[in-house]
C-alpha cells in the first residue's frame, strides 16, 4: 500500500477510504483518464487502509488462539442531500463479527471514526462513534448497522467557473495545446484537489490495533 494511505490511517487513528451520486455541476476525473463524466459536489465514501476491521485478543499474545473476536466493515453505503449551500452526505454500513468463545449470550461494543478529508490527505473533521454486537447463547457471528454524517459546504466542493472552462474547452486538432490534457497542469491538479472531500469510515484503532492489521 502506499505510503499516503498509511499516513492517513494513523492519523485517523491518533486523533479523537466507493462513488458518490452523480449529477450536473462538477467533473469526474481520473488520473491518466482525464474527464469521464460529470460528478455531484458531494463526497465519496470508503474505507481507509487497514481500518476496516478489528481484532480482539484476550491475553498479550498475538495469535489464533487467543483471539477473542474478529469484526469487519462491509457493504457501506452512500447517501447525499445535495440541495442548498451545506451539503449532507450519510454513510451507511454493515459490522460482521465472529466470537470465538460462544458460551453464554453477549454484548460487544466497538468504536468507530467518520472523518472528512480534503485533496487526499487534510482531515478536516472527525467524529468516533460506536457498534454494538449482540450475540444469543452459543451464537458464534453477529451483525449491526451503523451510520456516520457529515456537512460539506457545496462551495469549497465546487471548482470555479474559469477552472471548469480550462478543463472542458474543446481543442482543434493543430492547436499547440490540443494534445495537452488540461488535468496534469499543476494548477488544474490543485484546485481539483482542493474541491474534492471524502467522508472516510473505519474503526478506532488503538496503535498495536493498526500495527497488528498493518504488518499481519
């Protein structure tokens, strides 16, 4: 994995990575791809590196035999109200578990972080919530549903009038920049950067958590 994603999770970790809906108004872009179609304003959702699931041991020791329980986050789900000034976006997802001692019933609660990221790498906000897991006597998996929100200003994810013009101007063959994709101009790059948000879910992992998940 690389290096910036690594980064990212520990950050999101240290502190208290799916499409989005697509409409009029932005640019879809892909790297090497240049524009593919039209986005909406609002943020993709996913899951960072190496925070999409959980391990428990009960004792010190980091093997199969002492685990206690094993969770992970899957089908995440997207949801955005694009309409006025301060767009909401809704992540939705599933938490599958598996106890490994089944006697007798219980109750397991995980925490897990909702944070918004700008250009790739700035976390702008963040909040930690949690996921209770409920198994019956001798249930051995268990499953929950849990939801994070968040607000992004529909401004700072929109690109200006100007930039939207650089990118999608049409070019005539002979022209001296017709074979110059306008998205690897520095400047392009940036204010495409600069507008385009993330609303990131994971669990909140303490350090030897995410070193475990990292070097397993």
């Amino acid at each position: 994995m690389t290096a910036r994603f690594r980064l990212l999770a520990l950050a999101l970790c240290a502190t208290a990575a799916l499409a989005g809906c697509k409409s009029k108004g932005d640019i879809v872009v892909q790297e090497g791809v240049g524009i593919t179609a039209l986005r909406t304003a609002c943020p993709a959702v996913g899951v960072p590196d190496y925070t999409g699931d959980v391990t428990l041991f009960n004792s010190d020791q980091r093997t199969t035999s002492a685990m206690n329980l094993t969770a992970a986050i899957t089908n995440v789900r997207a949801a955005c109200d694009d309409k006025g000034a301060e767009l909401y976006s809704v992540a939705t997802f599933d938490v599958v578990a598996r106890r490994y001692g089944t006697q007798g019933p219980a109750q397991v609660t995980l925490p897990y972080f909702s944070t918004v990221v700008r250009g790739g790498s700035t976390i702008v906000s963040k909040r930690v919530g949690t996921v209770t897991l409920t198994f019956a006597p001798g249930q051995e998996r268990a499953q929950a549903t849990a939801q994070a929100g968040a607000y992004i200003n529909r401004a700072e994810a929109t690109l200006s009038e100007d930039m939207r013009r650089r990118i999608t101007r049409k070019r005539k063959s002979g022209e001296a920049d017709a074979a110059v994709d306008p998205l690897t101009q520095p400047d392009v790059k940036a204010a495409v950067a600069k507008a385009s948000f993330e609303l990131l879910v994971g669990f909140q992992l303490t350090k030897d958590q995410l070193a475990y998940n990292v070097t397993r």
